[in-house]
C-alpha cells in the first residue's frame, strides 16, 4: 500500500458510511429495528457516539484493504465494481445468510443487512473507480 490513494481511501470510507446513514435510517430503519426488536428507546438510550465512530473506524478498515485488493488487478471501471461488489455478494452476505440461519433471523432482516453490505462496497468501488486505488 505505499502508492495508496489516501483521498480515495477516505472517500469510500465516508461513502460507506453514508450508505449505512441511509440505509438504516429514512431507507430501511423502522423495518430493519422491528426485524432486529429493538424499541425507540433501547436506540435513544444507545452510546451512539461510541457505535459511529467504532462504524467508521470498520469502514476506513474496509475501505484500507479494498483500495488494497483493487491495487494489485489492472482494474478498469468494470472490474473494479465486480470485485467490490463480489466481495459482498460472494462472500459477506453468504457469512451473514449462515450466521442468521442458525440465529433464526428473519429472511427480512437477512435482505436488508445484506443488501446494505451490497450497497456498502458498491459505492465504496465507485470511488474507487473514480478517483483510482
């Protein structure tokens, strides 16, 4: 990674975090806590200061090693969304599927933490793809 881009690295990590900022909020977040049976007030009485900044760290994290993944292919704009968005349609959401199958998770719940880590490394491959590895 000494040729990272920094700038890139930042953005996708803000873009994922962004992602999540909709996704759980105005997109999916009234289902997402009737899925998970959490009331208003067990997330208003939530450290939510300690959960998004522990989120971001994550997403910088994920951002670091998916700038370093996409630095070793000769990736052009196609590549790039079909690594990253393969990331989590072939790995992460088939952990998450097994994970909430022994759980007794809801098929529910299932598409829509999956289809955010779909989102997630979808937009994040976008910056990439835009602004370079």
């Amino acid at each position: 990674m000494a040729n990272a881009n920094l700038l890139a690295i930042l953005v996708a990590a803000v873009s994922g975090f962004l992602v999540g900022g909709l996704w759980y909020g105005p997109l999916f977040g009234k289902a997402w806590q009737r899925e998970i049976g959490l009331s208003d007030g067990e997330i208003g009485s939530a450290n939510m200061a300690k959960i998004f900044g522990i989120t971001f760290l994550f997403s910088i994290l994920s951002a670091v090693f998916l700038g370093h993944l996409l630095a070793h292919f000769d990736a052009d704009f196609q590549r790039t969304m079909m690594i990253s968005t393969g990331i989590a349609v072939g790995f992460v959401a088939p952990a998450i599927g097994t994970n909430y199958l022994y759980g007794r998770k809801s098929g529910k719940l299932f598409a829509i933490d999956a289809g955010y880590w779909i989102a997630f490394y979808a937009a994040m491959g976008l910056v990439f793809a835009l602004l370079g590895t």
